[in-house]
C-alpha cells in the first residue's frame, strides 16, 4: 500500500494560471452556458478561433453546466415533490 503525501500531492499544480486570462473565461463562459441554456449552441466551438486554443476550459465549463442543472434538478425535486 503506497502512500500519498497530501503536502506533495498537489505541489506541482499552479492554481494561480487558472482562469486568468479572457481568453479561458471566454470559453469556460461559453462552455457553462451553451450547457445551462435550453437552446441549441451557436457555433461548432472546438472549430472556433476564440475557443480552440482553450478548449478544456470550454469543456470544463460544459461539466460544470451539466453539475448546475442537476443541482438546479434535485432543488426542484426538494421543492415540489
């Protein structure tokens, strides 16, 4: 059994990098809402210019947006049922 040093295990990790341009918020912003919003995306995203070069930022902010609605699901399900 191997043990995980909880000092070392994120050491590497630059959290400070993340979503600190326009350029990630962009495509997170993107990501979050196509996923939130009932209609259809806009655009081909991994194709766009804006959102290709950040594109797991677009990705994450799907993930997020799908955790959203199942918040938003199970609030709903507390309330009424």
């Amino acid at each position: 059994m191997s043990y995980v040093d909880p000092k070392g295990f994120l050491k590497g990790l630059e959290f400070r990098h993340f979503l600190d341009t326009p350029e990630e918020w962009h495509a997170f912003v993107n990501g979050f809402c196509e996923v939130l919003c009932p209609w259809p995306p806009r655009c081909h995203c991994e194709r766009s210019e804006a959102i290709s070069g950040e594109y797991h930022y677009y990705m994450f902010g799907r993930a997020i947006g799908v955790i959203a609605w199942l918040i938003i699901a199970k609030i709903i399900q507390q309330t009424f049922w």
